[in-house]
C-alpha cells in the first residue's frame, strides 16, 4: 500500500503563504511549506508515523516547542524527530514568516534503514537540535528537490539517510547504550505483558544485567528512565485500544496495566495534554479536507 502522511494538526493564527510542494519515493514523503505566524500563534500535532522537521533558514526567533502541554517551552530549535504518536505543541511570541520541510516516514521501513546503521534504538525518543547547521545543506538540496524535481529517487533517499545519520549523530562512539536487538526483546515482553505490573529487575534479567547496571544503560539509550519508558508504553498500548473500539476506559486502563481509570488519565494528560475521554470523543480533527484527520494542502497528497 502507498504510505501516505496521516498529521493531525489543530492550528491558530498560522498561515501557509505559498502551495504545499511535496513528494514521495518508497517509504517517505517529504513537504515543503512557508508559512507566516502572527504573534501569539500556536499549534497541536500528533501523528501515528515518525517524521523529521528542519527550519530551512535556521532557528525561528520567537518559537516555543513543547512536548507536554505543561512543560517548560523548548526554544532555538533548528531541526527536530518526533516518534510515532508523539505529541508536540508550538507558540509564536511574535510575527514571523518561516520555511520548513517536514519528512513523514513509513515506521517499519525507517526502522529497518536505522537497523541497518545499528541505530533503531534511537528512534524511541524524541530528538531536538539547536545546532542544526550540518543538517541544513542536506535539507535545502531535499527542499530543492521537493520544488523542483531533476533527480531519482534513489539520489534523495541517499541525501536522507546522510540526513538522519547526522541528526541522530550516529557518527559518534556508542556511549554503552543497550543494542537494538535488546530494546526489540524488552519492547515485545512489555507488549505480551501490557496488562499487569512490570517489575524493572524482571527487564534486567532479561537484558541478563544487574538492576543497576541495566537501568544507567538503558537510561543512555533511550533518555529516560526504565518507569517513564514503561509508561509510555502503557500510554500507547491504551491509545491503540481507544482508537480501536469502544471498549470501556476502565477496562482499557485494567487491560494495558495501570491501576485504575484515574491513573491512566493522569498518564494520558501528562504525555499528550489531553484525557482518554477527550480523545474518544474527537477531541482530535485535523484542518485539512481529509475526513479521517490527514493534514493537506492544495494540491492534496493523492492516496
């Protein structure tokens, strides 16, 4: 089937200034936008597939990123990577024109492409450059070739993958971080195990690791800890129930391991600003002309 972006954005006082430009090749498809924002502008975006975002003329004055609604305001961001079904909200402190190119990824092809560099790892978390500068030749000559297209295919899925490879710096010494291979066993144990509590010396002895030992390796692979991991993972896990069906909130919340309804809605509003309640009843709605939440432009991307 075509990969094709499914954003869900909701926007204010943003304003694309130029039609979307865009294109595809097996697995990605990359958009070139310019936009205007008026001061005290800001955004909602969640989507269940990775993406990367580069400022084409660097850092935007004035920008404030968020990855929790509450938390403290991320700002000079030149370039960043959301994971699949990560949240982001964003805020103008003033009037500001910028281009930007997001690339949407296909979630099991940019795994096996990071596999392949020994990085799958690193596609767990969240990834926020201000330094962006050795990202922004490899962008622009995507961005051109968005504009304008004069080479294959196979030439800019080469200018990506030297893209990622710098955003994730892979070309720098391992830290002692746990394999990819590892992170796939533990992931699919918490999967098969979703719906009690997990204990973290039962991922240690997997890992075949002390408890002290597994939790600093862990902590340098994916930036967070064992717990704030495993609740994302329950977070998730409650997040596909929900769009799934209609089962009950508090048979999802006992089914994906937290210890009642009011625990998982505290979970839900910590990491996406919005409660299981809020979701189901389509808190989400997208702005473009897409019925099931797909951000476009004019032209739309085509199916």
């Amino acid at each position: 089937m075509t990969f094709s972006p499914r954003m869900t954005a909701e926007i204010h006082a943003i304003h694309v200034v130029r039609p979307l430009c865009w294109r595809r090749w097996p697995g990605v498809v990359a958009d070139l936008w310019q936009v205007e924002c008026e001061a005290g502008s800001r955004g909602y975006y969640r989507s269940p597939d990775p993406r990367v975002i580069v400022f084409l003329d660097g850092p935007c004055p004035g920008m404030e990123l968020r990855l929790q609604e509450q938390a403290a305001p991320l700002d000079g961001i030149g370039a960043f990577y959301m994971p699949a079904g990560c949240p982001m909200w964003s805020r103008m402190r003033r009037a500001q024109p910028f281009r930007h190119l997001d690339i949407h990824l296909r979630d099991d092809m940019l795994r096996a492409r990071m596999a392949g560099m020994q990085a799958e790892s690193a596609l767990e978390a969240p990834v926020m450059l201000r330094d962006a500068a050795a990202l922004l030749p490899l962008a622009r000559r995507i961005a051109a070739e968005v504009e304008r297209p004069s080479r294959p295919d196979p030439a800019l899925d080469g200018l990506l993958t030297a893209l990622l490879a710098d955003l994730f710096d892979l070309g720098r010494p391992a830290p002692g971080g746990l394999p990819a291979w590892m992170m796939r066993e533990l992931a699919a144990f918490v999967a098969a195990n979703i719906g009690r509590r997990i204990a973290v010396p039962e991922l240690a002895a997997i890992a075949r690791m002390s408890e002290s030992w597994f939790s600093r390796r862990f902590r340098e692979t994916q930036g967070m800890t064992v717990q704030a991991w495993l609740l994302r993972q329950r977070v998730e896990a409650a997040m596909a129930r929900l769009e799934a069906g209609q089962a009950a909130l508090a048979q999802i919340a006992a089914e994906t391991g937290f210890s009642d309804q009011a625990h998982m809605t505290r979970a839900f509003r910590s990491l996406h600003g919005r409660t299981p309640g809020e979701i189901r009843r389509g808190h989400f709605h997208g702005i473009g002309s897409t019925g099931d939440g797909r951000v476009q432009a004019a032209p739309p991307i085509p199916s």
